[in-house]
C-alpha cells in the first residue's frame, strides 16, 4: 500500500509491504500523482517496507530522477540496509539523502495488540 501526503513544499509517500514486480502496476499512477503536485522535496517513508527488489527500486529511482531534474531533493526515511543495498547495486544511492533518525510507532493489529519493536538491521 502506497499513501500520498502533501504539505506546501513536500509530498511524502508512505509505504507499507512489500515493494516489488507484484506492485508495478500501481507505479506508473502513483509516479504520475507525484510528478504532477510538483513539490521540491519528496520524502518516501520506508518504514513499513517489508520487501524490495529491483523492480520497486526503479519505482523509486524514477521519482527520484524526476524530482531532481525538476531541482528538487528525494528523501528516504528509515530504509532497511537491504533495499540500500539494492538501491546501490542499481548505482542510484547519490540520487536519494537517507534520513536513518526517523522512526515510526509500530502498526496496531486488527487485534490491537502491539507488537514489540526490532531492530530491523539484524538478520
């Protein structure tokens, strides 16, 4: 799931699962949405990314090349070192600030229950 937010200057994606070829047809109308609220600073909230392969990081690098040619800054909030890993294989990691100081408030299952907090660099 990909959620749009915007303030007067930023446009913050937020999303939760996985980032991937099951995804791609989301994209291009998410890529389109994005480019077109013409914001300078795109903040992709990368919290709740379960899973991203190459695919999603092409999602990625897109919105971030169209925001840099528009004279604007892309931030990755929180990423997992797996996805920048992926993100630099793709030799895109220079077009992308990393804020590695954001945390997000677990997600509260349908039961309520609040699941504990990890450090989602072990593994």
């Amino acid at each position: 799931m990909i959620e749009i937010a915007t303030s007067p200057s930023t446009t913050t994606l937020v999303i939760a699962g996985d980032l991937d070829l099951v995804e791609r047809d989301q994209f291009p109308e998410i890529a389109a949405r994005v480019t077109g609220l013409r914001r300078q600073l795109l903040v992709i909230d990368m919290c709740r990314v379960t899973f991203m392969d190459s695919t999603g990081a092409a999602f990625l690098i897109s919105l971030a090349d169209s925001s840099r040619r528009r004279g604007g800054a892309t931030v990755l909030r929180n990423p997992d070192p797996r996805d920048l890993f992926v993100l630099e294989v793709c030799g895109a990691l220079s077009l992308f600030r990393i804020d590695e100081t954001h945390r997000c408030e677990p997600a509260t299952p349908v039961d309520g229950v609040q699941p504990v907090a990890t450090d989602r660099g072990e593994g």
